[in-house]
C-alpha cells in the first residue's frame, strides 16, 4: 500500500485534485490562470487563494467547500475546481456551487442591482456534456428568444482537458496540456511556474502525508461505496427476481385454471355425449320391442334378445318391459 500510494504521490499531477489545489494556492499562478480564462475582465489583482472556504446556503443544507476560492479588487467572486471524475451530475452540482458562491456576492441591505459577479470553473478530466466542446460558458437565457442572455451576474465555465480541438486562446491551451500532462512551451512563464510550484509541492513532507492519508481515506471510502451499491444492486435484483417469480406464479395459476376450465368442459361434453348415447339406445331399444312385438314374438324371446344385443342387466329389462 505504502509503495503504491509512494508511486501515486510521484505520478500525481495538476489533474490529481489535491495537488491542484496546492499549486493554486500559489498567488502569482491564481491570478495568472484567472486572467487566461477570462482575458475580458482584465483582473488586476485578487484576494489570498483559499482552498479551505466552505459555505451552507442554509443551516440544515449540504455544506459545499470550495477547491479554491477567490476574489478581485471588482469584487468578483472566483470559485475553481477540479472535477476528476465523472459521476454524473455536473450540472446540478454546478448549481449548488453557483448558489453558495453567489451568497456571499449579497451583502445584508445591499441592493439586488449592487450584488458582485460570480465565477463557477471546472476543470473536467472529460467532456462535462458529452458534446465535444472544448469549453462551455453558461449563462440563462429566455427559452423563447434563445440568444436574449440574463445577465444575472452569473457565471458557469466548464473545460473539457483531454479534448484536442484547440479552440482556446493559446495561453489557455497551454495551461489545459499541462493539466492534461500533454507537451508545452517551456518558454511560457506560467508553465515554468507551474514546474516549479508543483516540485514544491511535492517535496513537502505534509503535504504528502496528508496527500496519502487522504488517498487511503479515499480509497476506504470508494470501497465502502462500492459496497453500498452492491448491496443496493442484490437488494434491486432480488426484487426483480421476487417480481419474476411472482409472475410466474401468477402465470402458472392462471395456466391451471384455464387447464381446469377446458377440463371441466371435456367432463361436460363427455357427460352429453353420454347422456345422448343412452337417449339413442333407449330409442333403440324401444323401437325393438315394439318392431318383435308387433311380429307376435313371445316376451321371453324378446326379453332374452334385447338383453344379450344391448348387454343390459335384469332390472334393466325389467324397467323397459314395465313401460
């Protein structure tokens, strides 16, 4: 474990979360990096990154603390993050965080028109909406007039870092490779300090410590979760599997009861035919004795006759010559 967290630790670059934190802790890298992204704004200075800034939109809400957080001398709130995963709920997540950001843009009996800007930006190790974009700027806008945008001060900036289509500036780009560990211009001074911030970085003894504890925590945790799912997975599986069963159950009354019901209408139908059968020899029968009758045959020849063609008993012969 502790040769493989060792490795991780020497492999780990700007797109490992935590050692993207620590190198933007780093002033001069902040603002450098704040000013590729929106070259418009024109940022002259900003307030000590913090990594640490946690908000609640409400006491009994999910806490959301922030990779970095910042601000500039325009009062513009910066918040930076680096998504590594995707577990799929970019959006919604963006929202949260775009809420806690703008709480602090409000200041208690400031007025709505007064409220400072504010800057969500992902750094996403893939492509946020699967739209091959290589940047997504978000703003609301009127659904019916589409390019009507509400300037609400709001702010959503997604990048897509393994995406090669180099539609940034080439500043930009160049801090995209190096969080992508792709090849860049030694020449450019962000990337020479960003080389040198993170061999800081990683000759800190606490900061690797820390880094490794919070890998196995990580890791513990992931573990957990993956626990947690399979568990939900059985759980959801054996009630499929319950609701398969039931259905078959079920089927499998409904197919007795359909044999039941045709075998209740043979029994029926043989009871018919039965009853039809007997009617036609009694008919028969009956037609005989009156045919022998009529040619003055004596009853016990007629009786002996009827009894040994149509295999009838003696109460049988008895009931036909008592009509």
């Amino acid at each position: 474990m502790n040769e493989f967290l060792r490795k991780k630790w020497e492999m780990a670059g700007l797109a490992d979360d935590y050692i993207f934190n620590k190198v933007m802790l780093d002033y001069d890298i902040c603002l450098e990096v704040l000013r590729r992204i929106l070259p418009d704004l024109h940022i002259k200075k900003i307030k000590l990154p913090n990594n640490q800034q946690e908000f609640a939109v409400a006491p009994d809400a999910k806490a959301v603390r922030f990779d970095i957080y910042t601000t500039d001398e325009q009062g513009n709130h910066y918040d930076i993050e680096m998504q590594v995963a995707d577990h799929h709920n970019i959006a919604k997540r963006i929202r949260y965080y775009q809420t806690a950001s703008s709480m602090e843009a409000y200041d208690k009996g400031q007025p709505y028109e007064q409220a400072d800007d504010s800057y969500v930006i992902f750094f996403c190790n893939f492509d946020p909406f699967q739209l091959g974009q290589q940047r997504y700027v978000l703003h609301k806008h009127i659904d019916e007039i589409p390019e009507q945008i509400i300037e609400d001060g709001q702010t959503d900036i997604l990048f897509n870092v393994p995406s090669l289509r180099h539609d940034v500036d080439p500043k930009m780009q160049a801090f995209l490779d190096m969080i992508a560990q792709r090849k860049v211009e030694a020449t450019d001074p962000l990337v020479v300090k960003l080389k040198e911030r993170i061999a800081v970085v990683k000759r800190n003894r606490k900061w690797r410590s820390e880094y490794m504890r919070r890998s196995v925590y990580e890791m513990d945790q992931e573990m957990r979760e993956k626990k947690i799912r399979e568990g939900e997975r059985k759980i959801r599986d054996g009630k499929l599997e319950l609701l398969e069963g039931k259905r078959e159950l079920l089927e499998s009354k409904r197919e007795i009861k359909e044999s039941q019901d045709r075998l209740k209408e043979k029994e029926q139908l043989i009871q018919e035919r039965e009853q039809k059968l007997h009617e036609n020899q009694q008919t028969i029968i009956k037609t005989s004795i009156l045919a022998m009758r009529e040619l003055n045959i004596d009853e016990t020849t007629i009786k002996k006759e009827i009894k040994e063609k149509f295999d009838l008993s003696a109460n049988e012969i008895k009931d036909y010559f008592a009509e």
